[in-house]
C-alpha cells in the first residue's frame, strides 16, 4: 500500500517567485511608459499655456501698440491663472517690434526630450517636432 499523501494548499516558492517575476517584468515595461506619457500631458499643458499668453500678446499689442510683459498678460480679463508650476518656468521677453515666450523644464519635466518650448510672433513653435 502507498502511504496516502497529504494534500498541500497554497503555493510553492518557486510558483511564488514566478509571479513576482512576471510582476517585476510588467513594471519594468509599464513604468517607463507611464512617465513618457505623463512628460507628454505636461508638455501639452505648456504649449496650451504658451499659445494662450501669445493671443494675449497680440490682444494687448492691438489696444497699446506694443507688447506686455509676463505679470500684464495675467492681469488683462478674464485673468489668468498663473501658469508657473512646478513643471514649467515661463518667461517673456517684449519690447516694442516682437515677443518670445518660454517655457523652461524644471522639475521631473527636466528629462523631456523637447527641452524648453519656445514661441514667437516670428518664428512660431520650436522645435517642430514637439509642437
């Protein structure tokens, strides 16, 4: 007669490091693409911001024949939240023929391909590749 075995419930160490392989392996590819796409969002959200202060720009140039500085632009109706965050430093650069804006990475952002996102009423978004 055979001994009757015992019936064991759960799992082995090697069916459970199996599992943690496998959930190892799945971070690893999701991770990454996770934070790609979150660079990507924030990035979406600068260029909105950067579009939005260069319409202001060309609003506050048709009333006073010139150009506004950053703290103008928030202030003209409807205001504007400030678009500072902690993923993008924007600036302006004005004087009576043109303006740039920028938005420099900081923060997680600084990792983004694209760098800093620059418009102009001349040279319009660069690089071309990120717009």
């Amino acid at each position: 007669m055979h001994p009757q075995r015992q019936r064991q419930d759960g799992f082995t160490l090697i069916e459970l490091m199996i599992g943690v392989v496998v959930i190892a392996l799945l971070g690893a590819i999701a991770y990454p693409l996770y934070t790609a796409q979150v660079q990507k969002s924030r990035r979406v959200e600068a260029q909105a911001s950067l579009l939005e202060l260069a319409t202001r720009q060309t609003q506050w140039r048709s009333r006073h024949l010139a150009y506004a500085s950053l703290s103008d632009l928030l202030l003209m109706p409807p205001a504007m939240a400030d678009p500072d965050d902690s993923h993008y430093a924007y600036s302006v650069s004005a004087d009576a023929t043109g303006f740039e804006i920028t938005a420099a990475p900081r923060g997680a952002q600084v990792d983004d391909s694209c760098g800093t996102l620059r418009l102009a009423q001349d040279l319009g978004g660069e690089p071309a590749a990120c717009w």
